[in-house]
C-alpha cells in the first residue's frame, strides 16, 4: 500500500476542549471492588520554566488485569469485562496543576518479538499551546526486573529511562504512583514516536 | 483465535504537520519538546486504540442547533459539516468517534474561562457535538457557523472561524486533535495557528462549500474530509506464546 491521501494536520486542542472533550468521571477506569489491582496515578504538566501546566488532557490507553486490549485486533483468548474500555481522560487542575487517574494495573501484552513487555499505560498529553500531541508511556517502579527486559525501554538512553517509570509513592490498596511531564530541560519526559 | 492481529502503521508525518515550538503562537514555546522523539517499535499497545471500546458507549449527539435541549433552536447561520474519515491509502474509517466543540455565532465560547471578549451567549447553543462514522467512514453534523473571536497571542489578534475535530480512530497511533476553517475567511492568512501547518498541507483544514450538501430553505453545507495515519503493509498474527 502506498500512501494516496494527506494526514490532515494536528492543531492545539486549545483553552476550552472541556466542552466536549473532559466529563468528570472519565479519569476514573474501574469502580471500588473491581477485581484486579486498583491503582492511583497522579502527577502534574511541567513547562520549560517548571510552571505547571494549568490546561492540559491527559488521555490514557491500557490493557486490562488479564493484558487484553478492548479493540477488535486483539483476539487472544483472555477475558474481557464488559466495564471496563481501557481509556480514561483527565484534565490537570486549572489552580494546582495535578492530574489524577483511578485504573487496574495493566497485564501482559506480546512485545513486537514474542516475548511480554513490562506493565506499561500509554499516555497521550495535549493541550493549549500544545499544536501535536506527545505520546509516551507509563511503567512501574515496582516492576524492576519487567522492566529491564523491556524492549521499549531499552531503546531509550538509559540516563533518560526514569522518566518514564511512575514511582510508588503509597503501598496501600489502592497503591500510588507519581508520573509527572515535564518539557524541556535535562530532565525532560521522553517523548516516543511510533 | 489466539494470536493477536498486528498492523504496521507508516509514520506520523511529521512534515505535514506543525512544529512543536512555533514562536508566533506564542504558548507553544514553553510547552514543546526539546529532545528528540524516541522512536520505538509498534506493538499492540500502539496499534489498538480507543475509538472501538469508546464508541461502544458513546451517544450520538451530532446536531448543535438543537442539543441543548432546550425546545428552542439556536440562532445564527444553520450549516451541515460533512465528510468522511479515511486513512492515507484511502480507506474509510467506520466507527470513529468525532467530538466537536467551537465558539457560537458571536464568536463566544460557553466555557467558564472566556470571560474577556463582550459577546452575547445563546442560550440555545452549547457549542458541542459527537457523532459516530457510518460504514463508509462518513459523517454529518448540523451546526451553526461560529463566529471570529479575539485571543491574547498578539495585539487585534483574531482566530479565524473554526471548529474543533477531536478523532479517535482505529490506533492510538492515529490520535488527532485539529480544526476544521471555511474556505475564504480572510482570518486564515493572519492566524498563527492556521500558519503552523506547513504551507503544502494547511489547506487540508480548510473545507469546501458544497451545494450539493446545502438544504433549500434549510442549511448551507460544507464538505471535509480527515484523513489519519493508514497501514504501510498487511497485517500479520503474531504474539507472546
């Protein structure tokens, strides 16, 4: 196949997508008492002068506990739960810049050569001032070993790996992690391209 | 089937779409990447997406002028946007979740942050919609033609009139937020944002007036069409054992 058409370029979601694109309850993927492990991520959007980003949309996109993407492509046979689609949506508090998600920790999904990749959430960030949106990827500080097998991992330079592990900040039930974005600077969030 | 399909997507292409630092539009300074993109191999968490699972509870709601439920039409010029969602090789995406959200007639977003520009509300216009691509990657909407409002970016700067498209389509991959402009506003060659684009490509924004969409006695129409990343080769099964 050859490409015949034109992407339609990306434009700034701008200051007022919570219209339409936000409504509360989409940050939270699975209700209390869900089987499986219930687990917090929050954390803010850092710009290049280390302000918090007041605007931004955080979208995820996970497998569920079983590892099985909601999506007609993935046919393994695992079990699927009719509640739960893998996405969730959350905008970063327009006073304190924090952003917050309640989902499961994702299962195994097949890396590109056969083997499992470590528990990982894709994250996608968008926002006012923001004309493409910057995709990455959430892993787990208490996934050491998964992690350091992981392919997508390991194509990052290592001294930049960290940014992209969500540290456990809170080891109750649900556990909490930090994942925070940040533009710009030595620290920068790896940002992927695929 | 055990075994997952896996497509192979060609790239964002990055040449058609804007920079991520453009300085005339000034917020994006601070807000853009300086290190390069890290590019990593698909797998099945880049090439699935949420578009299915989210279109299976989404409600269609694809008329502006009279979703707010109020009984009462929203004033301003009643338009029909239509088009279809296609990938690069052509082909139409069904099931593609589109959100729409825009400014009313006046120029005025119902949005509690707007709060400078003195243009009157409609309370019969929210200014968003949704709707779902049919089989062939279609979709309609009936709206109002928003207006031209001011923004802060530069001294007398004005956004053209335009409409945010948000596209959850088939992949993660193919995630797009963009705006969709009216052929002939004069705002267009003014707007920073618009000017992001690169010149070869930003009149893919723009969408077409089309009599054949506009209804007598009813609704002009307007024709666009999206197109998002498509498939640079067959799918293979293939997977962890």
């Amino acid at each position: 196949m050859s490409a015949e058409l034109g992407q339609t370029p990306s434009q700034t979601v701008g200051p007022y997508f919570t219209l339409r694109v936000y409504r509360k309850g989409d940050e939270i993927l699975v209700p209390e008492g869900y089987p499986g492990e219930r687990i917090v991520i929050e954390g803010r959007v850092l710009d290049g002068d280390r302000r918090h980003i007041e605007d931004a949309l955080l979208e995820i996109w996970q497998a569920n506990p079983a590892g099985r993407y909601r999506h007609p492509d993935d046919t393994r046979d695992l079990a699927l739960d009719a509640g739960f689609t893998g996405f969730g949506r959350t905008v970063s508090d327009f006073e304190t810049g924090e952003y917050r998600f309640v989902t499961v920790k994702p299962g195994p999904v097949p890396d590109a050569e056969g083997a499992y990749q470590a528990p990982h959430i894709s994250l996608v960030v968008q926002g006012r001032g923001m004309l493409n949106p910057v995709f990455t990827r959430i892993y787990f500080s208490d996934e050491e070993e998964a992690n350091q097998d992981d392919l997508t991992l390991r194509r990052v330079p290592a001294p930049r790996r960290d940014t992209l592990i969500a540290q456990l900040l809170d080891d109750q039930d649900p556990k909490v992690y930090r994942f925070d974005v940040l533009f710009q600077g030595e620290d920068e969030t790896v940002f992927l391209d695929f | 089937m055990s075994e997952p399909l896996i497509r192979h997507y060609g790239p964002r292409a990055y040449a058609d779409h804007p920079p991520f630092s453009y300085p005339d539009y000034r917020s994006t300074v601070k807000r853009s990447p300086t290190h390069d993109l890290v590019e990593i191999v698909q797998t099945l968490s880049e090439t699935t997406g949420p578009g299915q699972a989210w279109a299976e509870i989404s409600e269609e709601d694809s008329d502006l002028t009279t979703n707010t439920g109020t009984g009462s039409p929203a004033i301003g010029e009643r338009i029909i946007v239509t088009g279809r969602v296609l990938d690069e090789n052509g082909q139409g995406l069904p099931g593609t979740v589109l959100e729409i959200w825009q400014a009313n007639a006046s120029g005025r977003y119902a949005h509690w942050r707007e709060t400078e520009f003195p243009a009157p509300l409609d309370p019969n216009f929210v200014g968003v919609g949704q709707c779902l691509t049919d089989s062939d990657g279609g979709y309609r909407f009936t709206t109002i033609k928003p207006g031209p409002y001011p923004w802060g970016n530069h001294p007398n700067a004005w956004r053209p009139s335009h409409i945010h498209f948000s596209i959850l389509g088939p992949s993660l991959g193919a995630r797009l937020v963009t705006q969709m402009y009216f052929p002939g506003d004069p705002l267009i060659p003014l707007d920073p944002i618009f000017n992001s684009a690169p010149p070869h490509a930003g009149g893919r924004m723009i969408a077409t007036y089309d009599h054949e969409v506009t209804e007598e006695n009813w609704a002009l129409g307007y024709r666009w069409d999206i197109v998002l990343r498509g498939e640079l080769a067959t799918p293979t099964h293939g997977g962890a054992d």
